[in-house]
C-alpha cells in the first residue's frame, strides 16, 4: 500500500542538520529539481528573483509531486488542477474556484530551510540551528575549487564516511594510485577530539603517513604523503594531505541520504593544482570513488553497526572506531545499527 513518507524525526541527529542535495550552479531559476533526502521526497526550486527554495514534493490537494509543476514568479503552480502557492507555501490560488480569496484558502506546502554554503546547496528538514559544516579550505584564495560527483552509492552514508576515513584499503582497492600491496603496513597515527573556531567540534587523526604511488593528478611519482582527517559532523568529513614538495589539496565529502541504505556523494576539492584541467581533475577523483564503490555496495550488514563485537577491528581502524564511538554518543540513529 503506498503510504505518504514519513520523515525519520526518530532521528534528530540527522533531521535537525544541515545536508547537501546540489551545487548551486546547476539550480536554474524557473526550474524546480525533484529530489530525496532521508526518505523524504523534496521539491528543490529557484523562483524568478534567483532565491531558492525547498517544499515537500507533494501537493497537499491530491498528492501530484509539485516538481512536475512550473515556477510562477516567487510561487509555484501545480500540474493536476493548477493550484498555484506563494513563496511561504500557502495556497494562493485555485483556478476552478476563481471566487475564493487567498484569505479562504487554507493548503499549506511544507516548506524546508535552504540555503547555499561552499558551492553546494544545503537543506534542513527540521529545525535548522547554525550552519552547514566548516569548510575552511573552501575561503582559501590559494586553492581552485573543483566539484566532483554525485555518485550513488546502495550503501549508509555511515559506510561510506567511514569507508573515507580508512588508510587500510589504499593497497588493496587503490592499488596503483593510492597504495602498494608491498607497502601495506600502516604507520601509528594519532585520534582525538577536537573543538576550534576553524574547524568546530568532532574528531580527527592527525599523523597519519602512506606511501603513494600516485597521490593526485599532478604527482610525478611516488611519495610519502601526510594525512589529517577530521569529521566535524556525522555525514560529512574532510581530509588534507601533502607531501613534500607536491600539491597541497583538502578532499571534503558531503552526503546526501536518500534512504538508510542509497546516497548520494558529493565531494569538493580545494586544492593548489592549477595545472590540471577540472576535467582531467574529475577524472582522477571518479576513478577513486568508482573503485571503493563495488565494495561499499558489497559490505554486510548495509548499515553501519554501533554494536560491541558486531565487527572485528585491530589498532589501524582506530579513526573508524572513534567515528563510531562519535556517532554513538551523538545519538545517531538513521543509517547505523545500535544495541540501545
């Protein structure tokens, strides 16, 4: 039986926060994009004036997604019956019944905060506090910004931020570029908390040291590069990496989820290569992501589970496990697995 969705608000963590769902460029104004953010179907659109908008993708007549619409002005109208409602959602207009004022109309659209950060537009199904994640790098004059995706993924966005935060897997899934199976011992690294005016709160590994055959698109060789990590929200995480004398790059991963188990990636390189075209730029990127892909998608249970002893870990997967120890304690529940 279909059912109209139902928002995870069991889910605070993820429903009162910030999450990405395009870049801001390819919002047309006059357009409306559908979309889904955690099981919600959203209707993503720019009014005439250029500002942005984010409704439920339902119209509350008789259920047409209003993405099928067309923009009017600051308002939208719907496909069905050509309902047409304001910038704030309400009703203001209904052709069959012409004689009705705005004033006796009481349909009301769920409307979403939005907002545009970093290139990437940004929506908060809940009640939205603060800002979108720190991205530092991003205001760095000194460093061209590139993005890279979406990829979709059939995994949690927990896997795949985790998946992100392991060094484990470079001589294996990224042979050749990112790793050596000969050189696939992990040095000791450092985890901790953190909570600065740069970066926010979370947690970070610093120290971190690989051996890379190909660590960017503009490397020459191989090189010893110096990893930090920081997760400074629960679906988002940043990495910054250089080596000496080669390319300073910060590698940031916004996720879109879509169910508990589908997302959608995003990614946003700031990096000092202004050699490589964003192309060839892309290119390098897909190649890494397209190779962790098959593997995100083959890992059991999909979602990420929070639970002692459900998986073995040994002294390398200490980010990983301080990531979930994180989430744990922000009391995530979407897209994880938990005993409580």
């Amino acid at each position: 039986m279909d059912t109209i969705p139902n928002i995870p608000q069991h889910d605070p963590v993820l429903f009162n926060d910030w999450l990405p769902v395009a870049v801001a460029a390819r919002v047309e104004a006059g357009a409306v994009q559908a979309l889904q953010l955690l099981d919600q179907a959203v209707a993503l659109w720019r009014d005439q004036a250029g500002q942005l908008h984010a409704w439920e993708d339902r119209c509350p007549h008789r259920g047409t997604p209003l993405s099928i619409g067309r923009v009017e002005g600051d308002g939208l109208r719907c496909a069905y019956h050509g309902w047409r409602f304001g910038s704030a959602g309400k009703c203001q207009h209904i052709p069959a019944l012409p004689e009705l004022g705005e004033a006796n109309l009481k349909a009301q659209v769920a409307t979403y905060a939005v907002q545009e950060r970093y290139g990437l537009v940004w929506v908060c199904l809940g009640a939205a506090g603060g800002a979108p994640p720190p991205l530092p790098e991003y205001a760095d004059p000194a460093l061209r910004k590139v993005f890279c995706g979406p990829y979709e993924v059939r995994s949690s966005a927990p896997r795949i931020v985790e998946n992100f935060l392991d060094m484990a897997h470079f001589a294996f899934v990224h042979e050749g570029i990112l790793g050596e199976q000969q050189r696939a011992a992990i040095a000791d690294y450092t985890v901790e908390k953190f909570d600065d005016a740069e970066y926010g709160r979370g947690v970070r590994a610093v120290q971190c040291r690989a051996w890379q055959p190909q660590a960017s698109k503009a490397a020459s060789g191989g090189a010893e590069i110096d990893y930090t990590y920081r997760v400074p929200r629960p679906l988002t995480a940043v990495l910054t990496k250089q080596s000496a004398g080669g390319v300073r790059e910060a590698i940031s991963l916004h996720l879109q989820p879509l169910t508990e188990t589908s997302t959608r990636v995003w990614i946003i390189l700031a990096l000092d290569d202004f050699i490589s075209s964003d192309e060839a730029l892309r290119q390098f990127q897909d190649t890494i992501f397209l190779q962790d892909q098959p593997i995100l998608e083959s890992q059991r249970p999909q979602r990420l589970p929070l639970i002692p002893g459900a998986e073995v870990s040994v002294v390398c997967d200490r980010m990983s496990l301080a990531y979930r120890a994180y989430l744990k304690e922000s009391g995530l529940r979407y897209g994880v697995l938990r005993a409580d």
